[in-house]
C-alpha cells in the first residue's frame, strides 16, 4: 500500500564493520560492536544500514576476498550475531542490506580450491584459468591493485584472472552453474531476513569472450589496460536480470521484517516483506546514460548505482591532491536533472570506504579550525540530505569526520595503496611525490576507526588501524550531546525529511542555476515548497533574490549576506 520504492525515501548509512565498533578489545571491530550501536544509528534516523562485507575473508582487501559467503569473518563474529543485527534492525524500524562481492572470489574460497586441484573438473570453468607460457600473461590486461591482471598458478600449472589484488580471482560468469551458485548464495540471505544487497563491481561480471588484449590508448586515458571489456560487457544486462529474478525475488518468508516507521519517527507494526530485494550496484566507470540502462524503473536489473563521476573534479583523479570545486558538484547533479526521465532514481553519495573525505577534499587544511569543518560539514550534509534521489552516508561523516595525517606507509593497512606506493617508486618516483600521492588518495583515510567518545571509544585494544583524530568536540559523544553539532544538523535534517515528502520525492528546481557559489534549489510536492540555499565559497556573499515569502526551517536568519559556507533550508510560501 505504499506507491513509492521504499528505498527512494530512504536514508541508508554504509558501516564499515570493521571500523565502526569493537565488541571484544581485539581491535578489530564486529557485529556485536554494531549491535550495541543500533540505537545511535534509530536515533540518527537511519532507515537502512548496508555492511561492508562481513564474511569469511582471508582480508587480503579487507572482507572484499570472500571465502565463504555463508560463514561471518572469524574476527567479526556469527551467524548467530548476524541473526541478532537483522532483527535488531528490523526491530528498531531499520533494514539491512549486505555487501555481496560476486565479481571475484578470495583464492581461499573452496570453489577456486577445487578448480585449481582439478581444472578438468566441474569447477575447472568457474574462474578464467588459460594455459600458456608461464612468462607471457594471456593478455595484456592491468590489476586495479597494480601490474598484470594475471597471476600464474603453479598447482594448476595455468594463469588465472585477478582484476583486483593477487587473492581476488575474477568468477566467470558465463558458466552457468556460477550463476546459480550467487543467486542462491543470495536467496540463502533474503531467507534468513536481510532486505538487499550492494553488489561490489557488478557491472565488471560480464567479460568479452576470448579475453582480447586492451587498447593501449583507452588504458593510458583510464589509468587501467583492459577496461573496455568488462566495464560495460556483453552479457551484463542478461545476467543482472537473471540474478534479480533468481536471487533476489522471494520464494520464501523471511525469518524477519523490519517495522514500519512513522513519519513522526515513532514505530508501528511490522510490514510484509518486500517481494524483491533492493540491489544497488557499485559500478566504477558508469557514466549517466549507461547507468540508466542498468538502474532505469522497471527494467528488472538495479535499482540504484553508484555513480563514480561525481567524486573528483574534471581533470583530476583521486591520488591529486587539489580542492575540489563544488560547482562541479551542482554541474553534475544538474546534468542529471536534465537527462534523467522523471522515473529514474540516482544514489547520492560524497563519501565511501574507497575514498577520501569530501570535507577534506573540499578544503585541503582549512577544516583544521572547528568552526570551519562544523560549518562545512552542514553544508556538504544539507545538499546531500535534500538533493532530489536517495542520500548514502558513510560512517562518521554526521561527525564531520576529515582525512587523517598518515606519517608513513608503514601506518597504512589497504593493499591498494601499498601496492601502489611500491610500483611508484619501483618505476623510479621520488619518493616525496609518491608518498603524496598516496597520502592524497589513500583509502584508509576513511576507514579509521570511528570516535565514539574523546579518548576513541573504539576498542580497548590497539585498533588494527590507528588514526581516530582528536580534535575537541567531535567525538559521537560530544556531538550528540550539542544542539548546533554537525551530527545534530544530519538527525534534523533527516527528521525533517520523513515529515515533508517534497524533500524525498519532490520534484527539483534550480534556482540562479548558473551561480557558481550559490548552491541553490527548490524541492516541491502538492502545495509544500521547500528552499535549499548554500553559498559554497570561503567568502561572505550578497544573498541572491528568491522571490516569495521564505521563512527559514533550519539555518537562518535568512540574512542580505550569506556567511562562508552557510547553508539554510526555508519553507516558501
Ligand atoms: O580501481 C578502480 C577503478 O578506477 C576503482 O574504482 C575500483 O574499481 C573500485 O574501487 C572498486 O571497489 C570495490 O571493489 C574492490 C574493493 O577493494 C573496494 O573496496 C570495493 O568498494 C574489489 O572488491
Ligand atoms: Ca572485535
């Protein structure tokens, strides 16, 4: 009885579990931690939680190397505290969503086991294992985590395919049994309660048959060699359709349901189940129009993807260090305000487990000074709470979490950036401009530890990443406790969205849309307007005209001038 996808009204909070909360003083945090947090995430007013991945994992990436996908990673806990999670959640008026990564598997997963043990066997085309000169890899594709795509297997004795680390060896999905295997790894999930998963690098599942060499022209524009024939495959659309149909559609009951929650932020009775899971795909060089094919209403693939256009600045890539403009940002979303059929839904995101903090990106030093990160952290938090499609957060950023100042690549733990580092200088970069680089780039600035209190509150032990920043006043504590706080300004925010709709499904309208500064819009729906003003450079600036009567719900006073990086959201009449 409810018209619109749940997931379009939602706001979903990524956990990166092994960050977010230590249970056990081992340093490495767990379901449990997660559990026993379940209630600053309702408090927040989260509608669904997605987990980095928590299965059995050598964590050669970090959980992105599954080894099992029906077991929990030994350091992260059980089935049974999973089965505590998601009826946690469900109890709370939340949903959860996992992470399934089907694109590889870890080289520990019983499956790559028994094809490297007997490739004639029935597990022998599970993987792309290719025989040949054990000095000449099959192609001349490159890893996303640094040299050749190939790693030759000795047991084997062939070469097998690893985009991503040497540990991650890519499924080949045009046999038909791997297909049956993920989706009932799939249906196996749905059935014990989960509401959907995220599907890491699912639009790389499908590779051009015979495996042909990249171009050496789109490799040296896209960084990787290859590309080309896995970004955007062959078979993609056909098989995310047969996995939405045989995984993700439910045959069975769920052991749980989340409750509904009201738009006062109380709870009523638990709802049926969804029929099918929501699958919101992470894929890396998607632009616009391919996404719409792959996520368009009703075409039977995704729901939602992840467009990756939006985190850095033309011209630039991660590992740049360079502020980051945010007229790209509204440049972006307006292109896809003007592309998009008004059925179409977009995932709105500024931070990730893969990146640097935006808020750091934006202004490389100056969030040193608190009022500066407090405010830009309102600002960031307001465009991404009431932009028209379904907003991501990712842990700590209702903290106004910043990038932290790694010394060395000695304190880093993420393979990609110590691969990185070691290819750099091996290819004879000094070593200064290798380590910025890395510094720039690196994923660990994300995954430090949450701070739950000013001393950490992390774990008791020494966490397995070291770097929770400790600047007064930002600790989850410090932040739930003050009224003006940038986690305060996220839970009004987003209570403020559950009671007026023209700031989920409201139609989007710019407002002095070629203002490089002014960062403004309308969001509309019946009667009920709203007005989303922020001014995104460092200087106090004349308030633009708006006409109407405007009366400000959050921020204000609506003042001539607007404050650097003030942001107010105001009702029109
Ligand atoms: O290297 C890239 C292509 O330019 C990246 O965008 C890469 O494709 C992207 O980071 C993929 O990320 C996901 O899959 C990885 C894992 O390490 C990441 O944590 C995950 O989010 C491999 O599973
Ligand atoms: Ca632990």
């Amino acid at each position: 009885p409810h018209p619109t996808p749940w997931w379009r009204e939602a706001v979903i909070y990524q956990v990166y579990p092994r960050s977010f909360a230590d249970s056990n003083g081992d340093g490495v945090g767990d379901i449990r931690g997660i559990v026993g947090k379940l209630d600053y995430l309702a408090d927040l007013g989260v509608d669904c939680v997605w987990l980095s991945p928590v299965f059995a994992s050598p964590n050669v990436d970090m959980g992105y190397d599954v080894s099992d996908y029906r077991d929990i990673m030994a350091e992260m806990g059980t089935l049974e505290d999973m089965d505590d999670l998601i009826k946690g959640c469900h109890d709370r008026g939340m949903r959860l969503i996992l992470d399934l990564v089907v694109n590889h598997t870890s080289d520990q997963h019983e499956w790559f086991r028994q094809a490297v043990a007997d490739p004639e066997g029935p597990y022998g085309d599970y993987y792309f294992m290719v025989d040949g000169d054990p000095g000449t890899p099959p192609n001349n594709w490159t890893s996303f985590f640094s040299g050749s795509a190939w790693g030759w297997n000795e047991e084997a004795g062939k070469w097998v395919l690893h985009l991503f680390a040497d540990g991650q060896m890519d499924l080949n999905w045009e046999s038909d049994s791997v297909r049956d295997e993920v989706a009932d790894i799939v249906s196996w999930w749905m059935k014990r309660g989960i509401d959907g998963f995220r599907l890491d690098v699912i639009n790389y599942i499908s590779k051009r048959h015979g495996l042909p060499d990249g171009h050496p022209f789109i490799g040296k524009l896209l960084e990787f060699i290859g590309v080309e024939h896995f970004f955007y495959g062959p078979r993609l659309h056909e098989f995310l359709r047969g996995l939405r149909r045989e995984g993700f559609t439910r045959r069975e009951a769920p052991a749980s349901t989340p409750r509904r929650r009201l738009p006062d932020g109380t709870l009523g009775e638990p709802q049926g189940p969804d029929m099918i899971g929501f699958m919101v795909g992470e894929t890396p060089g998607i632009g616009m129009e391919l996404g719409r094919l792959l996520s368009g209403y009703g075409r039977g693939e995704l729901d939602l993807i992840f467009n990756f256009d939006v985190l850095d600045n033309p011209g630039h890539v991660r590992w740049d260090l360079y502020d980051y403009q945010l007229w790209y940002l509204k440049r972006f979303y307006r292109a896809y305000d003007k592309h998009l059929a008004p059925s179409d839904w977009i995932a709105v995101f500024l931070d990730n487990h893969d990146n640097p903090r935006m808020l750091s990106k934006f202004a490389h030093g100056k969030e040193s000074d608190p009022a500066v990160r407090t405010a830009i952290g309102k600002m960031l938090a307001t465009i991404q709470l009431t932009m028209r499609g379904t907003p991501f957060l990712f842990q700590g950023q209702e903290l106004a979490a910043i990038n932290h100042a790694f010394e060395d690549v000695e304190q880093l733990r993420d393979v990609e950036s110590i691969n990185r580092h070691a290819s750099l200088l091996a290819d004879g970069m000094d070593p200064k401009k290798a380590w910025a680089q890395i510094l720039a780039g690196s994923r660990d600035h994300s995954r430090v530890p949450m701070r739950w209190t000013p001393d950490g509150g992390f774990s008791d032990g020494p966490a397995w990443l070291a770097g929770t920043d400790t600047v007064e006043g930002f600790s989850a504590e410090e932040q739930v406790a003050d009224p003006d706080s940038v986690y305060s300004w996220h839970k009004d925010l987003i209570s403020l969205r559950r009671r007026h709709r023209a700031l989920t499904i409201g139609s989007l309208k710019w407002v002095h849309k070629r203002n490089r500064f002014y960062f403004a819009y309308q969001r509309k729906l019946g009667g009920e307007v709203f007005l989303i003003e922020c001014n995104t450079s460092d200087k106090r600036r004349k308030r633009p005209h708006v006409a109407g009567r405007i009366v400000p719900v959050m921020g204000g006073p609506r003042g001539r001038w607007m404050e650097p990086w003030e942001a107010t959201v105001s009702r029109v009449y």
